[in-house]
C-alpha cells in the first residue's frame, strides 16, 4: 500500500536502489553503528514503485541476535503529505521574508515619509525619511499627536480629513498643509492617509507624506 510493490517483488532484495541516493549514506551509517538490541529514529526517502519519491519515517532496531528474528526491524510510515506541508510553509516564510525585506528597503530609502497613527492619533511609527523631511528623531514624536505641529490655519482641514478617514475602514484621503520643521520653519506637506486600523498586523492609520515646500513657492 505504501510502496505500490508486492511482497514478491521485494523479498530477498536489498531495497538500496529504491533509497534516495541523498539518504542511503546516512541510513547505512545509522545501520552500521547501531548496536545489538539498540534502536534509532530514522527519516528517508523511498522510491515508490510509479517512480516518484514517498518520505517515511520510523524506527530501525538491531536484532540480529535475536535468534528469531536475526534482523533488522524497520517499523516505518509514509510521512510525505506533513513533508510537502512543510516546503510549501518553508517557501512560503522565505517568500515571506524577501517581501518584508524589500518593503523595508523602500521604506527606509525612500524619500517620501511614512508615519503610523494608532485610534488616539498617537505616532507609533515613523519611517527615516521622516527625520530628511521634518528633522525630528524617531524618539522625539513616537507617542505624540502631529496635529500640534499643524500651522494654525490649516488645523481644522487636517482634523477633518483625519476624522473622515477614521471613520471609514480602508478609506485613503489627500489633503496638502504646513507642518512646523524642527528648525522652526513651516513646511508644506502633500498628505495621503489610508485607514488601515481594522488589519490586525498593522493597525494604525498609515500617513504618506512628501514635502512640496518649493513648489508651493513656485506656485
């Protein structure tokens, strides 16, 4: 049933051409060094007989001095569905892991900032551009609201599309206003904020920002 070989196809056969060539130095290894009555934990790949490769996994005990046996005893089951579950899982973190690692290089070298507002409008992350853009340090506004920053006259806007954008889940909302810079200066900010505070692995309102200072001069 696990091997699609009939008891006469394999009897008084060794069985080593069906082993993967990856595991036989192992197993044989495991084999060798395994004393009289003692038992290991063994894993393996088995060439069925339609030809493709079923993971097993078992136990190989010595009882070649056991008169009755004088053997080897391989107690062993076919393990292949939990092997494939695992290369897809494998694959899938490794995937996993290059996204992350490519949305954190574009993050931290973009040149436009990205900020994380919790429900209270508290800044819980920002990304580097941020200090480029505004000359504040990551620790000197993590936990503070950014509205206090706002010039007066544009306060009431920015409140307005914050609490807009609150309210509605998914909802993205762009509005351009000055923000005061460390240096004192006002800056003017082209602002997008997307409601992302019902997707657990962010929640947070995610603030795009990029300054466009000489170009409201321009203007």
């Amino acid at each position: 049933r696990q091997h699609g070989y009939t008891l006469e196809e394999v009897l008084n056969t060794t069985g080593v051409e069906r082993i993967h060539p990856d595991d036989w130095p192992t197993l044989n290894q495991l084999r060798e060094n395994l004393e009289p009555g003692a038992s290991v934990p063994v894993e393996y790949r088995l060439r069925h007989k339609s030809g493709a490769y079923r993971w097993f996994e078992g136990r190989m005990t010595n009882l070649l001095d056991e008169p009755s046996v004088h053997a080897y005893v391989l107690n062993f089951h076919d393990i292949t569905e939990r092997k494939e579950a695992e290369a897809e899982r494998a694959q899938a973190e490794a995937r996993l892991q290059t996204n992350e690692a490519r949305f954190r290089a574009l993050v931290e070298n973009g040149f436009d900032g990205i900020s994380l507002q919790d429900a209270e409008n508290r800044i819980t992350y920002v990304s580097p551009a941020y200090e480029r853009v505004l000359g504040y340090l990551p620790e000197e506004v993590l936990g503070q609201s950014p509205i206090a920053r706002v010039h007066p006259d544009d306060i009431e806007a920015a409140k307005r599309i914050k609490d807009e954008v609150a309210q509605m889940p998914g909802a993205s909302r762009s509005i351009q206003f000055r923000t005061r810079h460390k240096d004192g200066s006002w800056r003017w900010l082209e602002v997008t904020m997307t409601n992302l505070l019902n997707q657990p692995e962010i929640g947070a309102v995610v603030v795009n920002f990029r300054d466009i200072t000489e170009r409201q001069a321009s203007e």
